[in-house]
C-alpha cells in the first residue's frame, strides 16, 4: 500500500486511521487499474493477493468483479500466495523501496527496527525478495508501480517488467504526486503491455530486457541487520538462525520458499522483541 497514488505519511497506511480509509480508495483504484489493463491483453483470470499489514485493505465492493482477491494474513507464501498455481504472470502494484533506502515510507516488512536485509549480498527490497520466490516457479513479473525509486530498484530484479512511477520521491515522508485519474491510464495501459507481449509471444516492448526469469540458484543466505540489540536474541531462538554481529543476525536455506517463511518469522520475533517506548 506505500507505494500506492498518493500516499505520503505512515497514517495512510496504518489500518483503523481516517487517512488510512481514504487511501484505500487509491490501493483499490490502483488494483484495478492493473487488473482492467490484464484483462484487456487477454487475461483469462486475474488473482489479488491483499499483502499489506492485516492484508485486510482492499474495498471489496469496488474491487473490478472480474478479479478475486485472496484476503488475510494467514497465508503459507504471505504476500505471494498463489504464485504456486500455475500463474504466468505476476505484478507487484503499490510496492516501495526497502530498508534503510531513501523512498516513499521505505521498509522492509517492519516500519522500524529492519534496517537492511541482504541476500547472498544483495540489498533485498521486499521487491526482490519476491521477485526471487516469483522465479522459482518460473512466473516473470511483469508489471511494478511505486514511486521513482522503486522503479529505479525493480529495473535491477525485474528488468522484463513494464515500470510505473505514481508519484517522485522528495523524501521519506514527502513526495510529488501525480493525480489517482492519471495514474489509473498509466497503470492500465503497462499493464495491458506487458502481458499482450507474454500472450502473444510477440517481441517485448523493452528488448534489452528479459521477459522470462531464470531459475534461482540456491542455496540463499539472509543477513538482517537491526536498529538494535534486542531482535537479535530473539530471532536466534529459530533454529538455524545466527547472531553475526552486535545487531545482525544470518541464515541460509536452499530455496527461496524455506527462506521467505523463515524471515516472516524474524520479523515476527523482531517486532514482538520491541519495546513501545524505545521502538
């Protein structure tokens, strides 16, 4: 949701906040955007997977009818659940830069208290990391909006992908953005895009970029580094889990599936670690 039409402030996307029921129109307008772009190219069906916060967001009662959504938290693959359906394309609508980066309310999965996350020595924004789970059932992702930066980032890990910039980063918590009815054409219009070219097996938009991922490699080693001392004991009660320095802790598994579920339990225990005060 931060990287949605207009969203700027840590209460646009903080669920039960006014500001936060507002912006769902925008994540909502912004979805559909993408899936009336999709079903334009020739989409048979169109899968939402909510993946913010509660994953609870999305207006359902405005939600395009042609599309389903998968709603809640408890979900074995969390923000990619269904990518192990036999999908042939995925899009990663509203993302946003990751820990410790500059961008529109950049973090990775933890507002605080992440700020970094490695893997096998890449800075891994929430992006990449599913982009690597994306791969490793041989699904491209074809489609990123967020902010300027984001982009700027999704060309690294998704560089078959059509990119959408709705707003340019001034500063964390400031950006230039640009109107949710001007969003909506440019949104729709990457999307139908990117996937005529997968449908039809025609020449890609971009031909410097591959459309098709390759097959990741494992095995993949995570490093997490904290704001603070405290996560670190914590996080090293799941076995395999670390401690490589003051506040940083590592992990290394053979696939992209065993390592995406075991930082989602990191960041269950880092963030169950803090203390409200000194959060």
């Amino acid at each position: 949701m931060e990287g949605v039409t207009g969203v700027t402030c840590p209460e646009d996307v903080t669920p039960g906040t006014a500001s936060w029921e507002y912006f769902r129109t925008m994540l909502t307008g912004d979805v559909n955007a993408a899936v009336a772009g999709f079903f334009a190219a020739g989409a048979d069906e169109v899968t939402v997977t909510e993946a913010h916060s509660t994953m609870r967001n999305l207006l359902l009662g405005a939600l395009d009818e042609r599309a389903v959504a998968v709603v809640g938290r408890h979900k074995p693959l969390g923000m990619m659940e269904r990518i192990d359906a036999g999908v042939d394309a995925v899009a990663f609508v509203g993302y946003h830069a990751g820990a410790g980066r500059q961008g529109v309310l950049s973090h990775t999965y933890l507002g605080t208290t992440i700020v970094e996350v490695l893997i096998n020595g890449a800075p891994a924004s929430e992006g990449r990391m599913n982009a690597l789970l994306a791969a490793e059932f041989g699904v491209p992702v074809v489609l990123v909006t967020g902010d300027d930066l984001t982009c700027q980032d999704a060309a690294e890990w998704a560089p078959g992908a059509e990119r959408v910039a709705v707003k340019r980063c001034v500063d964390r918590y400031t950006a230039a953005c640009l109107s949710p009815a001007r969003t909506a054409g440019l949104i729709t219009e990457a999307a139908s895009a990117s996937l005529a070219a997968l449908v039809s097996s025609a020449r890609p938009a971009h031909p410097d970029r591959p459309t098709h991922p390759d097959q990741p490699g494992g095995p993949f080693c995570y490093e997490v580094e904290f704001d603070g001392t405290n996560p670190v004991i914590a996080c090293t009660a799941i076995p395999g889990v670390q401690q490589t320095g003051t506040r940083r802790v590592s992990f290394t598994l053979p696939t992209m599936v065993a390592a995406i579920r075991c930082f989602r339990a990191v960041t269950v225990l880092a963030a169950a670690s803090v203390e409200p005060a000194y959060g």
